[in-house]
C-alpha cells in the first residue's frame, strides 16, 4: 500500500508538473506511522525503557506464578494420585493443570485490563486533552495474548512436575 501511495503521488506531481506547477525537482518519501514517529522523534526514549520494564515485571510476577502453582499443585498429589489409580492418564492430569493456569492467566489478565481501564479514565479525567488517552482493540488482544502466554509459561513447570510423582509411593503413605 505504501509503494502503490508513492506512485500514485509520483504520477499526480508529474503530472501537474507538466502543466506548469511543482517547478522544483521531484522528491518525496511516504512513510508509515512508526517510521514517522521515529525520524520526529514523538516517543520519547523513556517509553522503551518503560516498556522493557513492564516486561520484565511481567517475567518475575510469572515466576511468582511458577512457584505458587508448584506448591499449590504439589499440595493436592494426594487427590491427583487417587485419580491415576482411578485410571487417568498422566497426559490429561498434566492438561487439567494446564488448563487450570491458562483460566488463571486469562483471569489476572482481565483483572489487569479493568485496573488499566480505570487508570487511564482517571488519568484522562485530570489530564488537558486527555481524551486522546486509550486502549486501542490491538492493546487489548496484545494483552489478552500476553496472559495467556505467561500463563501457559508458567503452568508447564508445576504440571509436568505433579504428572511425575507415581501414584502408588503417596497412595502406600495413606
């Protein structure tokens, strides 16, 4: 799209050079938004940097995850050994567990969502111009995806561990 815009405007400025407007040389460039902002600098650098922070709290509050989903997961080996000797497989003991952490990813992430959706409101509010303040459907997804992934992340560990324990060492302690 941003070659078919270029030519378009190569042939409307040829064009009207040939009927005697546009006398200086023909030079333009078209340029995405992104690659605009940059070359105006309009993000400051101190939104990367507040971007890597995020990330990185995201990272440490997913080990936070890892390690409360361990004990928790590790806690009920009693009730998870009863149902292997029951029959179930270690592949759909590791799937509930999995799902269980993708229903708390997608939970925590709605729960951040509102608490962002409040922020920015309040900030819009006390901010001049602040309506221009927003989440965008594509900020959304983003986050949406996000959760899910530090979700399933965080899951594999603890649900691969509880599948390992063999049923018949907890069930000869009870």
């Amino acid at each position: 799209k941003q070659q078919a815009f270029g030519d378009l405007l190569r042939g409307y400025i040829q064009d009207q050079k040939k009927i005697g407007r546009f006398p200086r040389p023909l030079f333009f460039k078209v340029q995405n938004i992104p690659e605009l902002m940059e070359e105006y600098g309009v993000t400051p650098r101190q939104v990367k940097a507040m971007s890597t922070v995020s990330l990185l709290f995201l990272i440490v509050c997913s080990l936070n995850l890892v390690g409360l989903l361990l004990g928790k997961f590790l806690g009920r080996i009693p009730e998870i050994s009863v149902r292997r000797a029951l029959g179930a497989s270690r592949l759909q003991v590791f799937w509930q567990h999995i799902v269980e952490c993708e229903v708390i990813g997608v939970i925590g992430g709605l729960i951040g969502m509102l608490l962002a959706v409040g922020t920015l409101n309040l900030i819009s509010k006390t901010l001049p111009n602040g309506e221009a303040i927003g989440l965008s459907f594509e900020m959304v997804l983003a986050s949406i995806f996000l959760s899910l992934v530090a979700g399933l992340l965080a899951g594999l560990y603890p649900a691969w561990r509880v599948c390992t324990i063999p049923p018949a060492m907890q069930l000869k302690l009870q």
